[in-house]
C-alpha cells in the first residue's frame, strides 16, 4: 500500500504534472532526477524498490540523467551498498545478455549518503551530493521514505528544508506502514492498534466500491477519474453502528490441531477489542444507486471459498469459481475456475507478457507526474469522513467483537447483516 504526500514547494517553480515531461524532448539533457531512497538500509529498499529501479532502468524507462541515492544512518560506502542491492537486482523481464552490463551500468549511478533523520545539517550534505551528480542541470528529486511512519515528519521537514530541488521539483512517497505481505501481517502490534476497518475497509475495498460505482468519467485523465470518485464517495450514507458488524477470531482445535485466537498473539493485548473482521452495508444517495446496498467484508483467518474474486495483486486475476461437469458421458463434477488471469492471456498485442511489479508503477508514476492512481486529498477526506464517526463510536462503546473460530466462515453477525439485504455471502 502506497501514498503520495507533496513536499513544501517554497522554492521550486511549478512543473507540469500532467502532459509534457521534463525527461523527454529536447529539455532531457537539461535535467537530472535523483531517487532518494530513505532507510536505504532496510529490507524494503534491497527487496523492492532498488530492483524496481532496475526494471525501468533496463527498460529504458529512466531518464539519461537519473541516479538512485540511499540514504540512512547505517555506516555503508557507495561500494557496500552497491554489493547489498546487487544480490536482488533480476532481469526478469528476459534474460536478455546484456543484462550483466546493464546491473554495471545501473549499479555505477547508485550512491549512498549516511546521515540522521531529524538533521537538517545532515540532509544539507546530501544536498551537496545531489548537487554534484546533478551538475548543474535542473533538478528532479524523488524522495521514497521506506522508514517507519514516526520518523516522516522528521524527513520531510529536513528534505524540504535543506534537500529540495531549487529549480525543478520535489516529490515524496511514503510507504503505508501496513501492506500486503505476511510479514507485514505479522507486524501484530501495528494491526492492534488499528484494526480490519482501518487496514482494508476504509481504503482498499473503499477505493474499489467508488471506482466501481462512479459515473463514467469526462476522460481518463487523473482529474476527472477523481472528481467523479469524489462525488461518489461524497454521496455515500455516513455508516450507522447497525450497518456494522465486527468480530474476532479465536482458537480452536480441529483434527488434532490447534489453531491460535488473534489474542494469542504474545504482542496482542488480552483483552484487545479489535476487529479481524468487520462487515458493512453502505448507500449511495444518489439517483443510480437509490436503495441499493452495497455490501463489503474483509477478514482474516476465514476458510478460503470465494466465489467471483477480483485480486489486485500479487497476479493480477478475475476469477469465477464454478462446478464443472467433467466432459463426457459420465456425471461427475469438478470444481474449476472461469479466469482471466493475467499473465496466462496469450494476445500479447493486447495484454504485455510481463506486468510491471506495483513498485516499478508507482515509481515511474510519481516521476511522470501520473497522479491516476494516487488518492487526492479531497477523496482521502471524503473517505476518513464516511469513517471516522463509526471507529470513534465503536471505540467509546467498547463495543465487543462477536468471535469466531480460526478457519471459519465467520461470526453469525456477518451472515445476518447480508441476510437483512437477503444477500449470502460466498
Ligand atoms: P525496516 O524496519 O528495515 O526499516 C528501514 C530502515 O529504517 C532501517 O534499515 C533503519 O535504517 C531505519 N529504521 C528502522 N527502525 C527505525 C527507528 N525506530 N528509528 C529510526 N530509523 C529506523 O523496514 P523495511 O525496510 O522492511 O520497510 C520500510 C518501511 O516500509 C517500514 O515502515 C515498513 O513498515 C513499510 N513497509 C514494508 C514492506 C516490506 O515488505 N518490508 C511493505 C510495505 C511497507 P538505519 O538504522 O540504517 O537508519
């Protein structure tokens, strides 16, 4: 999970977002994008987002003059980290032969810088650097914070301060501190502290309902795709207690197994109210939409049967499961999937063999400017807004999760809210 958070501009002239690039044309030996990746030491940084630069990189998808800084408080020269990132750069589009010397070329235009977080002085010196590899030429910095989220502000305040770019501009992603792998899922006293609701609900399966339910967009320009997510989300009834349902799961032991509660968890607390799931009926108020509910449900630890799945990622499907008659005389069933799985679609003119990576995209978006994917702050308020008053509700009420068996198909709660809307579940 990805956002975009802008940095003071104070002293950067306003660049085009949209439309011409400063990378293309004439004007792109003028110019030099750098790629700050903050906690260059991290995990992250070596497992994504460096191998994602490489992709573009090899794809010809960066400018001539682009370089990728690291930047963190470990001790590392330019050469350490280069031998750190090189073990997970891939060519993994073809293994095309110059591969080799493209990882050399690639590895030559990274550079580390250490420094503290909170130091302007310190930021001040990277900018020194920056300036060096920039060499005069319009700047263009990208700042990737992959650092825990109680050190942004620190960053951003000293980038904006003593790092940002004087003649181009300064962007900055920040990377949501939760996401889309078990490690992250693991990370148990993050989700404590917020829960199925705020963790799926309120932006993943929000962001699908209003790209499904808004009327269909001037163009597919960034802007009129979110002014109509916007109106959609703005006409969405504000959510009632009883359009909730959240619960828990619990141990149980089945086949001579024992499966953990969410309680178990040794960084949970005992008597921890959180929901690992929460069900919600949500309206429309508008004339497409009058009367029809709109029901959404996120869970963890339930058994595994869905019917139409839509998966984001990783291989991007649209799935049906289906019960299939086997061929032939006989009558026997099997259960297959009515798919369209991405990567196996053949018609390579239509559908490209390889799917750039999430990281690769949101890269090459935040450098272009590319905001289509990216949540505008009037439809993150929108958002919190239809939100915000229910949390606040279900915590000042303490209202209790209803339990349900690890591996179940949810509490009873969850099947009777859709049965109010005589819906079932898949
Ligand atoms: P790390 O915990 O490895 O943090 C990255 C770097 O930040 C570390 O190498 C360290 O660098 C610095 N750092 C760590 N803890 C602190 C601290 N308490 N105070 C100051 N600096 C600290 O995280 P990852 O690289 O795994 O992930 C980066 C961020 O992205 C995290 O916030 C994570 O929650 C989020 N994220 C991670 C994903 C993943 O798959 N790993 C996926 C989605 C989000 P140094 O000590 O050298 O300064």
């Amino acid at each position: 999970g990805l956002a975009e958070e802008p940095i003071s501009r104070a002293n950067s002239k306003p660049v085009a977002m949209e439309g011409s690039s400063p990378f293309s044309g004439s004007r792109k030996e003028e110019s030099s994008l750098s790629i700050i990746i903050v906690g260059a030491s991290g995990d992250l940084a070596s497992q994504k987002i460096f191998p994602a630069l490489f992709a573009l990189f090899y794809e010809d998808c960066l400018p001539e003059n682009a370089t990728g800084f690291g930047y963190a408080r470990s001790k590392m020269t330019d050469e350490e980290l280069r031998n750190m990132i090189s073990q997970t750069l891939t060519c993994r589009i073809d293994k095309r032969e110059n591969c080799g010397d493209k990882m050399d070329e690639f590895l030559k235009r990274c550079f580390y810088h250490f420094g503290e977080y909170n130091s302007e002085e310190h930021f001040a010196r990277l900018d020194c650097k920056l300036k060096e590899k920039e060499g005069g030429r319009s700047s263009f910095r990208l700042f990737y914070l992959s650092i825990p989220p109680n050190i942004f502000v620190d960053v951003v305040r000293c980038a904006s301060t003593s790092a940002s770019s004087k003649n181009g501009w300064t962007r900055v992603i920040v990377e949501k501190p939760f996401g889309h792998n078990l490690h992250l899922f693991l990370i148990a006293s993050y989700f404590d502290n917020y829960g199925i609701i705020h963790d799926i609900m309120q932006n993943h399966l929000l962001q699908i309902l209003a790209l499904f339910a808004m009327e269909t967009p001037v163009s597919l320009d960034a802007e009129d795709i979110r002014n109509e997510k916007v109106k959609v989300l703005r006409s969405m009834r504000l959510l009632q207690l009883e359009d909730v349902m959240v619960g828990q799961y619990k141990g149980h032991s089945k086949g001579g197994r024992t499966y953990p509660g969410y309680t178990d968890d040794p960084s949970v607390p005992n008597d921890s109210l959180t929901p690992t799931i929460a069900a919600a009926s949500l309206f429309i108020d508008n004339a497409r939409w009058d009367g029809v509910p709109f029901l959404m449900r996120a869970g963890k630890a339930l058994h595994t049967k869905r019917l139409l799945v839509l998966r984001v990622q990783p291989d991007e499907a649209i799935y049906l499961k289906i019960n299939n008659k086997v061929p032939g005389l006989g009558m026997r069933l099997d259960r297959s999937d009515l798919n369209l799985l991405y990567k196996a679609r053949s018609d390579q003119s239509r559908y490209p063999k390889e799917i750039p990576d999430a990281y690769e995209r949101l890269l090459l978006d935040a450098i272009e400017g590319e905001r289509r994917l990216f949540i505008r702050s009037d439809e993150l308020d929108a958002a919190w807004s239809l939100f915000t008053p229910l949390l606040k509700e279900l915590e000042e009420k303490k209202i209790a999760p209803e339990l349900y068996p690890y591996g179940s198909r949810g509490p009873v709660g969850v099947h009777y809210l859709a049965a109010k809307h005589n819906v079932r579940w898949g």
